[in-house]
C-alpha cells in the first residue's frame, strides 16, 4: 500500500513541471506551498492561470495540459476523483 508522502509530487523552488492529464479526469490537491498553474488554452477557451495554496485543489479535464510552477515550494497530489471512475475501466481498473 502506498504511503501518503509516497503519493505526493514536490517542486523545489523555481522549479516548473508540465503534465498532459489522462486519461481521465484529475484533482491537483496542493498539500504544502504554493502552486502557479497554468491550464493550456482552446479555441473556445484561453489560457487559465491559478494560484494555489496548501489545502486548495482544482479540477484538470482529461486531455488537458497544464504547467505547474512553485512559489517557492510546494508538493501536491494528483488525484483520480471517484466520478471519473467507471468499473473496469482506466485509470480504475481493477488488478488481475
């Protein structure tokens, strides 16, 4: 079983990271720092920038690109909410 400072994502400071989000939809849950998030933008929708502090989180639509910056560092969680889940079926599947 994994631990809960197992599952977190950490950014020392300065430090940028980009992640293609999938599949599936995701929750970015910062647990320590400061997060600058910047979602990519669409025809119908341009780029977002967030800021986000320990104990905030955002939704992330599967396909989605976005670029995490922290400020001045952080760690965060990249969680698979339960609506996302369909049985059998990634990123849920069930193991053999």
């Amino acid at each position: 079983m994994m631990s809960y400072s197992q599952a977190l994502w950490a950014l020392a400071p300065g430090e940028a990271m980009s992640l293609e989000i999938g599949p599936g939809a995701r929750e970015l849950a910062v647990a320590q720092g400061r997060v600058w998030l910047t979602q990519q933008g669409r025809a119908q929708a341009p780029a977002e920038d967030l800021w986000l502090e320990a104990g905030q989180s955002v939704a992330l639509a599967s396909g989605s690109r976005v670029v995490l910056e922290a400020w001045p560092q952080a760690a965060f969680q990249l969680l698979v909410p339960p609506g996302a889940c369909r049985p059998n079926q990634p990123p849920c599947k069930s193991a053999p």
